[in-house]
C-alpha cells in the first residue's frame, strides 16, 4: 500500500480507488541506447527532445505571476487546507478552482467571476457547500481581490460526491496551463511531470522561467516572455527570443538573456534538478514558489 494516499484522503474502502486498496508495480525499462548516446553527461549534456521551450514573468504580483492562476492556486490551496486541518468536514480531496480578472490598461482591476468545484461526502446540502465558499474561503484566499460582486459558480455541474480516480482519471501529460501561468504565456505543448532534467521540456521552461523573472527584477521590463529552442543530442539552443509586449528595450532585455548559460548541463547544475525537490511541484504549479531554485 502507498500511504501517500492515504494523506490525500482518499480512504473510503468503498470506493474503486481507496488506499487500502491500491496495488503499486514499478516498470522500468533502459532508455534507448542512441538516444542516451546523443544526449551524454556534464556540461555539453544535448538535449533530451527537441521543442520550444516559453518561460514567463509579470510585476503583477510580488511572485511575478499572473494574478488570475495565482489566486486560482490560493483557492485550491485553500480548499486543502481546510480539509486537512479538518476546519470544514465535508470536503474530500478533489477539487478545481478557476478565476477570471478584468484588466484595464494591461493592469488587473477587479475580479469578476470565480469558479470553484469541489468534492464532498455524500449527502452535503449544496447550499451549505455554497455558503462557505461565499462568506469563508473567497474573502480569506482573494484577499484585497475580493468584492461582494464576484459572480461566483460553486460545484455547477451539481452533485460532486464521486472524484478523484474512480470518477476520472484525466492524468495523461496533466494540467499544463495549469501547470504554468494560466493562459497568459504561449506553451511548448510538452508536459513536465515525470520527466528527468535531461528532457529540456522541463528543465529549460524551469530556466527560462528563470531568466524572465532574472529581467523583470532588473527593471528591464514589466512582462516578458522568454521563448527557447533545442534539437535532440545538441547542448546549444538553436534560438532565444524575448518578447516584452512594450513594457520595456526589448534589445537590452534580449542581451541580458544572451548572458545565460541555456545548455542543458548548465541549467541542470545551475537549478540543482538532480535534488529531490519535485514533489513540490506537484500541486498548485511549477512557478511562484519561493523555495524553488528557479524562483530565487
């Protein structure tokens, strides 16, 4: 049995998918021999795939995210929370949360609509559900950014009593908007989860993240999106684009960048990915996080 499961809360033995019952096999195979061959060890490590990488950066709020996927992960997070601490007894562990912001001038305004869909023990009167999501968890998760006027859409589909694996799996390359900034930033379509440092579709949105946050620190712009590219057994990008949507020199913010190392090796000593730090990625995203080395 995987006791983690056991933390997530899915105990009820009555369930297709419940901790007591969980069998776990561990399959591994050797990676191809030419693709490890092409992609070697140490500071000229090529890359693991080819692709575009994006990483993005925005003064909008003091974690240089975008204010709507922030305030999305405050409210899952918040949601956790009250389900461990048991604060709310009814709230099981499966649960999304969505947020839309009205910008004026490219700046967020006001909140306008929230959506929040959250399991429960069977049983559990909506309108109850409903009422902690209005007076409890928006005002303390949105902070500054709630407002009585919120259209807000709890559990709209109904009844939410069967979640998690035996109602959906959905698991297949996992959220990456979600994942990432929401929206707000282009992807290269490849997940990150489960992948090792080698494979750029991780590490190098890790550091591109990285060095966009490294420019708008500098004062250099406001937004900027980094975009990155690799070809498979190559430790040198092919190329390296920044966009700062005339919030800053995109000349100077692009030579800043140039100043990076975006070699696969050097990425990977750089942001220490060879530590067991991903399990902090594993909920509410990969970026906005302080105790991640791409964050620092």
């Amino acid at each position: 049995m995987d006791h983690s499961v056991t933390t997530r809360g899915y105990t009820d033995s009555r369930e297709e998918f419940a901790a007591d019952a969980v069998i776990i096999q561990q399959l591994l195979t050797q990676q191809a021999a030419d693709i490890a061959a092409a992609v070697g060890d140490g500071k000229e490590k090529g890359a693991g795939d080819q692709g575009l990488m994006f990483g993005y950066a925005t003064d909008e709020t003091p974690e240089l995210m975008p204010l709507p996927i922030f305030l999305a992960h405050r409210l899952a997070r918040g949601l956790a929370t009250d389900r461990k601490n048991k604060t709310v007894d009814w709230i099981r562990p499966d649960a999304k949360t969505q947020v839309t912001v009205k910008y004026v001038n490219n700046q967020p305004s006001v909140v306008t609509d929230v959506v929040v869909s959250t399991q429960h023990w069977k049983g559990t009167p909506q309108a109850q559900i409903r009422n902690y999501v209005e007076t409890v968890l928006l005002p303390r998760e949105l902070g500054r950014w709630f407002n009585s006027s919120i259209n807000t859409l709890v559990n709209p589909s109904g009844e939410f009593a069967i979640g998690g694996p035996t109602a959906d799996c959905g698991l297949t390359g996992r959220k990456i908007i979600v994942d990432t900034y929401g929206g707000f930033a282009r992807h290269g379509g490849g997940a990150f989860s489960g992948k090792d440092p080698s494979k750029v579709d991780r590490s190098a949105a890790y550091f591109a993240r990285y060095v966009a946050r490294q420019i708008v620190k500098a004062g250099l712009a406001k937004r900027v999106e980094i975009q990155v590219a690799y070809a498979i057994g190559k430790a040198e990008n092919l190329s390296l684009k920044v966009d700062t949507f005339n919030t800053g020199d995109e000349q100077a913010a692009l030579d800043y960048a140039r100043g990076f190392d975006f070699r696969p090796g050097a990425i990977i000593d750089k942001l220490n990915l060879l530590s067991p730090i991903y399990r902090q990625t594993t909920n509410y995203g990969h970026f906005g996080k302080k105790e991640l080395s791409w964050e620092q």
